[in-house]
C-alpha cells in the first residue's frame, strides 16, 4: 500500500472528528498540546489545510454528518484534560465555511454518540464520569429529553434501522470500564437481544463511533445493512454484519490475518465503507506499519485482502481515518497508540497527516515521495495475490448472485449447492443461535447468509425432510431440554420464553413433537 504525507495540519490534535462533507476532508475540535480543548476546526482543499474557528470547543463531543449537508457538532469536555461535560451545540455548514451555534443539549455530554432517523431527528446518547440518557434533535433547533438509560454508556453504537428505530449499545460503561454487552436498547421496543454477542464482542475504544460510514449496500431491498468488527477475547477478529435488527457473522474467504510478519495487528477502528466502490475497510495499526484490510462485502464469502505499508521511521500516530472523495483513507492528527508512556499521548499529540492510497484512482498509482513507504512486493506480494485468487475462486463457488441462482436442473449442482449452504445455515443456529429470537422467519436466516428465502427452505427440506418451522424447533427443543436438565424446577411459560417460543402452547405441541411426550414425562424418564 503506498502512504503519502500530505501537509501537516495547522493545529496537532487528538479526540477531533474527520469527516467528509462537500467533498472536502475536515476535521474538528479535539485538544491540542498540553492537553487543552481546541477551538478550530480545518478542512483540506488546493493541497493545504485551512483554518477555521468554532463558536465552542467539541473535545471528545459529537459530530454527525447530517443528510442535509451539514454537520452537527454538540457536547465535549469543559475543561483540559479530559474534564467534565458541556450542554454546547452547533451547526457546520460546508458550502460557506462556517460555524452557527444554535442551541443547547438537554443534558451536558461528552463522548456522546448519535443517529439520524427519519425526518432528519436525531437521536443521542453516551456520556462521560456522568450519567446517560437518551435526548432528540427534531433537526431545527430544539433538544428533547427521552429518558434515562437503564446502562449508562460512553461513546455508544447507534444504529439506525427500520421504523424510525435506533438501536443502541456499547462494550464501556460511563466510566469507561469494560461490560459484556448482549442487548441493544431500543427507542419504541423492549431491549433487543443479540445472541452473536454471546461469544463476539464490539470493540472497546473511545475514537467516535458514528455507525453512519459504516453503512453498505448489499441489494435495493437491504435500505439498512452495516459491518461492525467484533472479537472472541481469544485473540480473534471478525466482521458482524447487521441486516436491520439481524445480526450475523459476515461470511469471508479467510479469517481476519491477525499477525504481520510477527508483530501482532491492532484492530480497533469501526469499518469504514466505500459504498461507491463496493468495498469497505478495517484500518489497524501493527507497531510501526498502517494497515488496511479491505472487505469486498458484496462476494460471500468475502475476500480479504490486507495492506499495508512499509516500516515508518517511529510508531503510527494514529486517529479515525476519513474517506476521501476519490476513495482513499485520510489519517489527521491523533496520538501514538503504541506509546509507552499512554499518560503522555493526549499531552503530546500529533499534526501528521497521511493519505492510505486504497483507491482506484491515478493518485493511488503514483510512486512514493519518500522511499520508508514503497508497497513491499516480492513474495508477500505473490501470497497476498494467490489468496486474492482462491477467494475469489471460491466466492465464484458460493455467491447467491451467481451459483444460488437457478442455472441448472442437474440434481448433483443442486445437492453440491445446499451442501454449501447448509453449514452456514447451521453456523447461524448453533454459533449464534438465532432459534431463540420468537420471531425468526426464514426471511431472516436468508438476509443473513446473503440468499433467499426459498434456497434456505429448500436445503432444509432436501437435507432433513422437514419444514423451516421444524427445523427451528428442533433446535429449540433441545436447548429447551438443557434448560430442564440445569433448572428441573423451571416454570414451563418461562421455559418456552427461554427457548424462544412466544406462546405457551406452541411450545407444549413443538415439545411433543420432537421428543413424543411432554415436558413433565420427559423430565421424569431423564431423572432431572
């Protein structure tokens, strides 16, 4: 990957949004030296970056790229060094350059994250060493209160999804410590629960998480689909994707590469997508490397493919790279994540800028200025290129665009196509256990697995001769007979709750159904 440094910016800086808005790469606020909150702003434009001054200082605040065009900018910290919390709000307009304070949050925020949802309202949450609670922009000039939140959280994901709905959740508390998140918290619905979450979590880290660049498109039908990297706490990484409410491992040809020639890789950014070029990026740092991995999301199973630069004279300053308007990475500002002293980033933060030429375009062709950033070729070159290859060979194998399509009536290509698919459908089952959301429909398991709904009928039907209902509750039965075995004195409305049946008496025939007698004869003839 070539990596070129552009000019530095006017002010180093780091808990600053980047952004691009009127095809321009800006950034704003953040604290500067010695820790100190920032009032400026700049955007790069004719090879320079220009200065601007913000009606209030947004350190660690919120910045949401409206569909208007413009740019909402509200809370930061009140004081240096990280301290306390402001009510400050104003409004960016990039066609002039200019700033406009216009009103005041209902409650003073820092690290607050938010959600455009119809009718240009936004919706907000997060806070910092303070309490949390929801509030509403009804995109003119007034913040309502909605209520408190139940798990106070700093820098929140919020997504937003069908309806008018946002779901919101996050791996840190307000005071940042460390939470198993499983649930997401709705606005007009009970909290939603994520069985993928049980074993994959988000990523824990303060540098903004807008869910808006995150945003791909997958078909004309799919108005809502995102890509969210998560980790097992093991050592791994993967990519989520979030189909509306339906959230699900991205299917991909290889796993996410975790070691670079011996030194481990640092994923901790939310994915970045270019939905022009139909590709979306993981960035990472690796010691003294920047790296990229690219996700060609609308294959499945996705290739992966990794760049990366040459060794850098000292370690990344790194913060939340933006989109360029000819899809490349932009990298302003930030700190030394591998710093030893951690104490002393924020003192000390950085003008650096760099661009991660990932783009298809002539800019990203063009030789390195400076010879510490050659793309490494040779045999790692040759590697990442065979990989390419198989992926795509493989992705040729199994994409619902192409081989789940109805090409041939020959049985062996059909039984050779459900044998692709139907692991996958049983990875969503017994990995992220999706029979126990009461609603699942087989519309569902296909938006997952990126197929339609009558392939996945059909593979279940040829390979277990039962319905997609019977299938389901084959799984459910089974975890429900887990639960009787740990909790004999189970009431059975809780137990059918428990194993995803919304009505009691659905589950007393399903019951039956599967293992030929009922619950309290089943349990008396296992001894539980």
């Amino acid at each position: 990957m070539e990596v070129r440094r552009l000019p530095d910016l006017n002010v180093p800086r780091s808990g600053h949004a980047v952004f691009c808005v009127n095809g321009e790469v800006t950034v704003v606020g953040g604290h500067t030296s010695g820790f100190v909150p920032t009032q400026t702003a700049e955007y790069y434009a004719g090879g320079k970056w220009h200065l601007m001054s913000t009606v209030y200082t947004h350190d660690d605040g919120l910045c949401l790229p409206l569909s208007s065009g413009k740019v909402l900018l509200a809370g930061g910290h009140h004081e240096p060094l990280g301290i306390g919390q402001t009510f400050r709000v104003e409004m960016y307009h990039p066609a002039t350059h200019t700033f406009e304070g216009f009103g005041c949050l209902e409650q003073k925020r820092s690290m607050a994250c938010g959600a455009e949802i119809e009718g240009g309202k936004v919706v907000i949450a997060g806070n910092w060493y303070a309490a949390d609670s929801l509030e509403i922009f009804d995109g003119i000039d007034a913040f309502h209160a909605l209520g408190p939140m139940s798990d106070s959280l700093a820098s929140p994901f919020m997504v937003p999804v069908a309806g008018g709905e946002v779901l919101i959740f996050g791996p840190a508390d307000n005071y940042g410590r460390p939470r198993h998140c499983t649930h997401a918290r709705r606005l007009k619905a009970p909290p939603l629960y994520i069985p993928l979450f049980v074993k994959w979590q988000p990523f824990l880290c303060f540098e903004g998480k807008s869910m808006a660049d995150s945003r791909i498109d997958m078909g004309e039908k799919d108005e809502f689909a995102y890509l969210l990297p998560v980790h097992n706490g093991k050592g791994q990484v993967a990519v989520a994707l979030l189909r509306d409410t339906l959230f699900s491992l991205l299917p991909t040809a290889t796993p996410v590469p975790m070691v670079l020639e011996g030194d481990t890789i640092f994923y901790d950014q939310v994915v970045i997508s270019d939905r022009k070029a139909k590709r979306a990026y993981l960035p990472a740092i690796c010691k003294d490397r920047f790296l990229v991995l690219s996700i060609d999301y609308t294959q499945s199973p996705a290739p992966l493919t990794l760049y990366y630069s040459d060794r850098m004279p000292r370690p990344c300053f790194y913060s939340r790279p933006g989109l360029t308007p000819d899809g490349n990475l932009m990298i302003a500002g930030g700190y030394s994540r591998l710093d030893d002293v951690s104490a002393a980033n924020n003192f000390k933060p950085s003008a650096n800028v760099f661009l991660l030429c990932v783009g298809n375009t002539e800019t990203a062709a063009t030789p390195a200025a400076w010879p510490w950033i050659i793309v490494p070729l040779g045999a790692v070159a040759l590697i990442a290129a065979l990989g390419w290859l198989l992926a795509h060979r493989r992705s040729r194998r199994t994409s619902p665009t192409q081989d789940l399509a109805p090409v041939s009536d020959d049985n062996a290509t059909t039984a050779t196509l459900y044998a692709n698919l139907l692991p996958r459908i049983c990875h969503l089952m017994e990995e992220q256990q999706l029979f126990l959301q009461p609603d699942l429909k087989v519309s569902d398991v296909a938006a997952a697995l990126s197929t339609n709904s009558r392939y996945v009928s059909e593979c279940i039907k040829a390979e277990y001769n039962c319905s997609f209902i019977q299938f389901v509750n084959t799984y459910r039965i089974n975890h429900a007979k887990k639960l009787l075995r740990q909790q004999p004195d189970i009431k059975i409305v809780a137990l059918a709750i428990a194993s995803g049946f919304s009505v009691e008496s659905t589950f007393f025939r399903a019951f039956r159904a599967v293992t030929g007698m009922t619950p309290k004869e089943w349990i008396a003839q296992n001894h539980c």
